[in-house]
C-alpha cells in the first residue's frame, strides 16, 4: 500500500514534501524536480503528516488522508512569546482542591488537546486512565501507601531518600499526601516496547499540565504513584494494564481551592554554550 501519494495535476514542484520528511521518504532533486516516494515508503512511512501539512498546494495525501480532511492552522488562534511566558509562569502544581468535581466534557476536552502531543516514531502509544469517585481513589492511594510502607520497613534507599516515613505516619493519622482530596486522577501507560514510551507519556502529560492551566484547572503530578507504578505490582494489578504495559505518568487534576496572585522567582537556567 502506497502511504503517500502525490497528485501531480496540483504539484508546484516545491520539494517541500521531500524536505519535511523525516524519513527522507520523497525523492526530489533540481534535476528531476518531480517528487516521488521512494520504492519503500510504504512501510517506511510513520504517518506523521508533515508532507500533507506543509504542502502549499494540498497535493500530498498520507494513508487515505486528503488535505481538505485537515482543518487549516488558524494563525489569530496561537498564542503569542508573551502569552506562553506567562502562562508557564503562572501555571502551578494544585495540591488544594475544591469538592466538586470535574464534569466528563471537560476532561475529554482536555485529552483530546493531548492526544495531539508528540511521540517518538508517530507511534502515538500513550493509553489513559480516567479515576473519579472518593472510594477509588481511597482504594489506589492505599496501595501506594502499601509500597511505602514495605519501603519504609525494608529500609530501603528510596524510602530514606525520599521520606516516606512522614507520608505513611500522615496517612495513618488520616491525611493523604498521595491525592490530597483532588477528584479526580489522570494516568498515562503504554506498551513498554514502544518507541520512547516513557518519554511519550511523560509529553503527553505535560500537554495535559498546561492545558488545565489554560482552562483555569488545576493539575499535580503525582512522582509517589509513579515510582510506586514501577515497583509495586498490585497498583498495575488494580489498574487493570494490558500485558506488557506500564504506567508512566499519574497527575490528579480538579478546580483549585485558593488563587495564585504573582509569580514566584526561579533559579536562573544552567546553560552552557557550545
């Protein structure tokens, strides 16, 4: 099956299309300035649909997708340097949550923002895990608070390192330092064998943190489910991953119970210059 196809009736001869691949999967030189998937672009092809979106002529199509099924970039719709700046500024990790919760249209919004993240080779791997309801929530943070405690009675470095002593003695007098009251939890797994599964998942929630920011939501990673997904098997158990699978991202996510007014200094970057 051919995955690209070139409509030469509208082709301007502009070799963007070969340009843009990353696959170098177009051939098109100034002496045969007609561009051509090589033998092997068929199986080569990763889908990503830079040749289809930077084709000024619509004559690139990717896996039965045509140009007119692609929705133009609107550029009054993009923020601006400013805008950005401002926004990862003010953007803060919740960790104080209003009761009510989410409702469903809001977070499909938010995932489909994220579906559009990046992933190594366009595999787009990354599988989510919506978890509502104060009972389930209970039930999950109890089983990372099961790895800490094993952690913690092992002596282990991790549990050293990290503290997770004061965590486990705050929940056994009734506070959670794992969900901390938020409504609602968002996880991110995928097939270990996929190209940069970690990574993608790890974008793909970073997508999902400044989004909310966007919308007035408030978002906290959750880094004690995340080392508890990677060495606590019962969490996985009770998340109910396919085989080969791993959690690689948890962030909780819910209306913030306070403002924030200003915004904090940072250290400057570490940046060397080559």
């Amino acid at each position: 099956m051919n995955q690209v196809v070139i409509d030469l009736d509208k082709c301007e001869h502009d070799g963007i299309c070969a340009a843009v691949c990353p696959r170098r999967l177009i051939e098109f030189t100034p002496e045969d300035p007609t561009p051509r998937p090589i033998p092997t672009a068929g199986e080569q092809c990763i889908r990503c649909g830079h040749c289809l979106a930077a084709c000024p002529a619509g004559a690139v199509s990717v896996a039965g997708v045509d140009p007119q099924d692609c929705p133009p970039i609107r550029p009054e719709l993009l923020p601006g340097p400013e805008q950005l700046d401002h926004l990862f500024r003010a953007r803060r990790s919740i960790r104080c949550f209003k009761k009510q919760p989410l409702d469903r249209a809001t977070v499909e919004r938010l995932l489909e923002t994220c579906r559009c993240a990046p992933t190594g080779s366009n595999s787009q791997s990354v599988n989510w895990v919506v978890v509502a309801g104060e009972e389930r929530l209970k039930a999950l943070a109890g089983l990372v608070i099961d790895w800490m405690r094993q952690a913690v009675e092992a002596r282990a470095d991790i549990a050293i390192r990290m503290n997770l002593g004061v965590v486990v003695e705050a929940w056994d007098k009734g506070q959670d330092r794992i969900f901390r009251g938020a409504p609602l939890l968002v996880i991110t797994h995928s097939l270990e064998t996929a190209s940069m599964a970690r990574e993608n998942c790890v974008i793909a929630l970073t997508y999902l943190d400044l989004a909310a920011a966007a919308m007035g939501l408030g978002a906290c990673w959750v880094g004690y489910m995340m080392l508890a997904g990677a060495l606590h098997p019962p969490l996985n158990e009770a998340l109910g991953l396919p085989q080969g699978h791993r959690l690689y991202g948890a962030m909780l996510l819910g209306q913030p119970r306070y403002k924030y007014l200003r915004l904090p200094p940072r250290d400057p970057g570490k940046v060397v210059w080559w």
